[in-house]
C-alpha cells in the first residue's frame, strides 16, 4: 500500500532550525519528525517561532531542561530558542516531512512510519555527517533518542555506524515522546538522562 505524505517546502523547516543551530552541539536530540498538519495555517514545528499549530514538544522539552512553564507567546519562544542553543542542545528528526499522518490526515501505522524512516537513512546520515564535518557534533555530543519507534528502527544501524548514543543504557534505549504538554514520560527521564 502506498502512502502519500504531505510534503511542505522542507526549507522552512531547515531555515527555522538553522538559525537556532549551536555551533557546538552538547545535546543532539533524534525525534522521528515535524507534526503533521491539517492545513497550512496550522503548519507546526519546534523550530518555528511564530507557531500557529501544537508547541507540546516544544513546552516538554523547556520543562524538562529549565523548568518553566511555556505558555504560547511569539517572544517567549524566541528567548527560549535562544536559550536552548547557547547550552547547547539541538533537534533533529529522522524524518524531515511529517509522517505520523497521511495526506488525508489519518494516522500512520508504526510499521509503515518505520519503513519510512528506514527509506530515508541516507538523508539523515547526509545531515548527521554535515554536523560532524562542521564542527557542531563531535565526541562529546551527546546523542538522545526521542521516541520508541526512533528507537527500534535506529538503534542498530546507529551502534554499526559506531554513533555513540548516551541514552542507550535505559531499558528502553529511548525517552518517551510526551503525550501531553510536559509530560513526566519525558520530564522525569530527559532530567535523568542529562542529570539536571
């Protein structure tokens, strides 16, 4: 069966992220990919400062590493972002376009999403290496899996590739991705993780 996925101009995902790029990165952070949208007034991402659409990754992410409590505000976002790449830590997905639902907006099975991903692997070592070559990782980075499906469809081919991944020692190799605005699946073990 095959799944037609929306596919945005992937340059506003990388724009919006690459201004928000450390140029050492300390915590790299493997999601699977961007939110799906049902329309382009809604579309979402992590990195879009102006985000007309869900901030829970966002929000979770900000509780965890800081504490505080986002609450959806244009230039609090902006000062948040900021913050989050002076100490060091970057998102990037296994994914660049949306795959947890499809083009009509229903959900994606996990074994569909993990062919997916697998389908993809040349681009995302494509932009893991580019990291690498400029400099942004490097031994110390440390490399976070965000999900179980990441987890399960990565882990091997990362560990062949020798890619250190610092939360491989978790029973579940992986942090759980939130299912709400701050979630304690993510909080708890993201504070663990980096012993804040």
């Amino acid at each position: 069966m095959d799944i037609k996925f929306l596919k945005p101009d992937l340059i506003l995902y990388k724009n919006a992220a690459r201004k928000y790029l450390p140029e050492e990165i300390k915590f790299l952070l493997i999601a699977e990919s961007p939110p799906t949208y049902k329309d382009t007034s809604k579309m979402s991402y992590f990195y879009f400062e102006d985000n007309p659409g869900n901030d829970m990754f966002f929000q979770t992410v900000v509780k965890a590493f800081f504490n505080i409590d986002y609450l959806k505000n244009y230039k609090e976002k902006i000062k948040l972002l900021s913050m989050l790449k002076k100490e060091g830590l970057f998102l990037m997905d296994s994914v660049e376009y949306p795959i947890n639902r499809d083009i009509e907006y229903d959900k994606v099975s996990d074994s569909i999403r993990k062919g997916v991903i697998l389908k993809e692997l040349p681009d995302f070592y494509s932009r893991f290496i580019k990291l690498n070559k400029n400099g942004n990782i490097n031994g110390k980075t440390k490399l976070i899996l965000v999900k179980r499906i990441v987890c399960e469809t990565l882990i091997e081919n990362l560990i062949s590739n020798k890619v250190i991944i610092y939360n491989i020692n978790s029973p579940i190799c992986q942090i759980g991705f939130p299912k709400y605005p701050k979630a304690d699946n993510f909080v708890r073990p993201f504070k663990v993780f980096l012993n804040l």
